[in-house]
C-alpha cells in the first residue's frame, strides 16, 4: 500500500514537473545546464585538509623595487603576490604566522583577520599581496582565472596607459611621448612638475608655485604634446607639485582647453573637501587614490562625497582584488570611474587586469615600466610581447595565469636568497594578541592566573 502510495506520489510529481516544465521552457533548460556546468568544475584539489604552509619572498631590483611572496600549501598548489613597489616584503611577512594553518580558500575570513595590519600607502601592500596569492592559489585550485572569483568578464583586454619622463624642452617631451605613440599607446599621461618651468622669469611665486605666465609655459608643453598624439587623444596630468586648493582650481582651470582624461593628486587624497571644491570650479576632470587603501575609511569618503569624477586604486595598496573589486563596484554606483595606478612588476600587474577585467566603470591601467625590456620575462604563462599595441590580453589559465621566470628574477634580485625559509616570522612579532588567547586573567574563583600568552 504505501508503495503504491509512492508510486502515485512519484507519477503525480513527475506529471507536475513536467507540465511545469513545458510552460517556463527556456527557463528550465537553463537551470539544468547550470546544475550541468557546476559539476565539470574540477575539485580534485579541494579537499578540506588544503593548508597554508609558509609564506616566503624575494625582491626584484627594478624601477621601484618588486617585493614579491609565494604562499605555499600542503599539496603543492602556491600562490604569487607583491607587495606595492618601492615598499618591501616585510609587510607581507609579517602576517605569516596569522596564515598558516589556514585553509587559503577561505579568502574573506583569512583577510579579515589581517586587515588590522593594513594601512594606506606602502602599509596596504602586505594585505594586498597576501590577497593576491590566495586568489592565485583558489583560481589554481578550481581551475578557473582569477577574475572568475571577483566577477564576470567585461573585457577581453585591458588598456594601458604609461607616461614618459619629462624634459624641460617641450619639442623633446613630445618626441618622447610619440616614441610612446609608436609603441602602440592609445591613452597617455604627463608629468607636468612646475619645475620644468621655475627658471624662466616671472613663472613661479614665492613659494614655487606657477603664476599666470608660469601656467601659460606649462600650457606649452600639453600642447607639444597633444601636437603629436592627437587633440582626441586620452591625455592626463600629474605631479604638479605642492599645491593648495586654490592654486589647483588655478591650475585645472588653465588647462580645461586641452581637455585632459584627468588632473592627478592635485592636493592630498585625505583632503576630500578640497578635492570636491576643485571639482565643482572646473571642467578639468579630477582623480586621486593610489595610496589609498580599502573602501571603508579609504575611498568611501571621495566616492560618498563626490569628490572626483574618477579614482585611482594600485591593487599593491588598496586591498588586492577582492577589496579593489568592492571599491570599483562601490564607485560605479556613484558614477565614479576607475583608473588603477600600477609601477611594479607581472605578478601585480595581471592581479590588476584580472581585477580590472570585470569593472563595468575602467577607464585604463598604467605600466610604469615599457623602458625594461626584462619587465615582461619576469614571468612565463602568457602570450609576449604583454603590453601588446597598448592592451593586455586577460588570461585564462587558472589563478593570476603566471609563473615566475625564475632565472631572470634571480638575475635582478635586490638581495641574496631567492624565497629562502622564512622562520624569523613564524612567531608575531607585531602583534600577539588574538581572542581566546591564555592571557593573564581571574578565574571562575577570583584567583589571578598569569598565564604565559604564546604557549
Ligand atoms: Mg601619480
């Protein structure tokens, strides 16, 4: 009877899915080619016992110094980071014992145990190449890219954008930046520092800053420029030197006629209010951010305030690609668009295309380095030249898509060692604090317990 019962039950079902079937169509073939895909995702190397192990570093000698980490695991699958360039590896080290034991695929509860440990500039860069290397190590581990764990793909290729140095005659800056048109560049950006023109009399204030006739020579030089690059062609400016907001609104104002994609770090990043005011007198778009770390008590107040029309995150700072993620998204909303500074190496650099691929607000992202030829065979895994006619091509190997070249790493390192053992990080050496911890304490019956803490 109750076999019958079940019978029923089971034809009365499949009559209902059926029929149900039939009328939403499309729908129901989706969702079963969904419940299809998940189960071709390779999760052979994701078992539970998957532990972070060590983490060591080595640093390349280049432009800016390249601090780069390896997290290892207990089956052989590791993950590549790097800490902002000019910063150095210690920062990423000294999360090492806060790491290990930890399952890396655990990506957001293993960051937010580190982010007491970030802070902006130099001090974001340990935070962030941890997080690249986790994400490295997850990719690697679901046989997806990296960009899969963030979002979705907006692009296939990432424009590039790249500076040249300067030159007091504005004819031979130019030529420069045509040998940069050459490369196959599509946006660019000047350094235009008050200096070029504080030795011509009358061009500077008491306190360097351009006065009228200073900012008309200064004018001379975008325009050398937008001669040979092209009047529609993208074009920012940076480093004008130390200005108040009023010499900024100024300076934006004298160059709106060229209209560049952004004036950069016109006054500190921490002076939103000022940059907002910049904002509000000027046509000249206005950007900040590349050392700025995370959303929350970072760029949340530029993008809150509307204090820019554009940001300006290097992942080696602002947090890596899961927080970077979250502060793109966050800055769309808001109508903000996203440029990522970037002057360090490979690794970093294709966390960023990664990252950047899936922002529906890119703009483009810098390369600091196109006067190194050795820059790009740092690594092995993607197609060279990297920075291909001005773009990058996403990868789709699974994680960040690269592998150190170790041979030539090994030619350009800073210091000897070449990711040797790291034990003078095993112990916390900046903090030992964690909750749960055997701290000094009364117990249950008033007695005081001076328990040593790290045993
Ligand atoms: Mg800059």
């Amino acid at each position: 009877m109750k076999k019958n019962t079940q019978n029923r039950i089971s034809r009365r079902s499949l009559f209902r899915n059926t029929a149900a079937a039939a009328a939403l169509g499309p729908l129901f073939k989706a969702t079963q080619g969904s419940v299809s895909a998940q189960s071709r995702v390779n999760r052979n190397s994701a078992p539970s016992g998957l532990k972070i192990t060590d983490m060591r570093a080595c640093r390349v000698a280049a432009n800016y110094d390249y601090p780069i980490i390896k997290i290892f695991t207990n089956q052989d699958v590791y993950g590549l980071g790097e800490v902002r360039d000019a910063g150095v590896e210690g920062i990423a080290l000294i999360l090492k014992p806060y790491l290990v034991g930890k399952d890396p695929l655990t990506i957001e509860a293993n960051l937010r145990g580190l982010r007491q440990f970030a802070n902006h500039g130099r001090m974001g860069g340990g935070y962030s190449a941890v997080d690249m290397a986790l994400h490295d190590i997850a990719g690697k581990v679901y046989g997806v890219p990296a960009y899969r764990l963030v979002g979705s793909k907006q692009r296939d290729r990432i424009r590039i954008y790249a500076d040249t140095t300067d030159h007091k005659d504005p004819k031979i800056y130019a030529e420069r930046m045509r040998k940069r048109k050459e490369m196959g560049l599509t946006f660019f950006k000047m350094d235009l520092h008050t200096e070029l023109v504080a030795d011509r009399p009358g061009a500077v204030n008491e306190r360097g800053v351009a006065t009228e006739k200073g900012l008309g020579y200064l004018c001379e030089y975008i325009e050398a420029i937008r001669d040979v690059i092209g009047w529609g062609t993208p074009l920012a400016a940076d480093h004008f030197g130390p200005l108040n907001v009023k010499d900024a609104i100024r300076y934006a104002k004298a160059f709106e006629q060229y209209q560049l994609s952004w004036a950069e770090d016109m006054v500190p990043w921490t002076n939103w209010q000022g940059l907002k005011e910049i904002r509000n007198t000027t046509t000249t778009p206005i950007l900040t951010g590349e050392d700025v770390f995370g959303l929350r008590g970072g760029f949340d107040a530029l993008i809150d305030n509307h204090a820019v029309d554009a940001i300006h995150p290097d992942i080696e700072t602002s947090g890596g690609l899961l927080e970077t993620k979250r502060i793109a998204d966050y800055a769309a909303l808001a109508g903000v668009q996203v440029a990522m500074h970037h002057a360090g190496s490979p690794v970093g650099g294709f966390a960023g295309y990664h990252c950047a691929a899936t922002f529906s607000n890119f703009l483009a992202m810098e390369n600091h380095a196109l006067d190194m030829p050795w820059w790009q065979d740092l690594v092995a895994g993607v197609p060279k030249p990297i920075v291909d006619k001005g773009y990058v091509a996403v990868p789709e190997r699974p994680g960040l898509g690269i592998e150190l070249n170790d041979d030539v790493v090994k030619e350009h390192l800073r210091r000897p060692g070449y990711f040797e053992p790291t034990p003078m990080f095993d112990d916390p050496i900046v903090s030992g604090f964690h909750p749960g911890g055997a701290w000094p304490h009364f117990d249950e019956n008033g007695k005081w317990c001076n328990c040593v803490s790290y045993q």
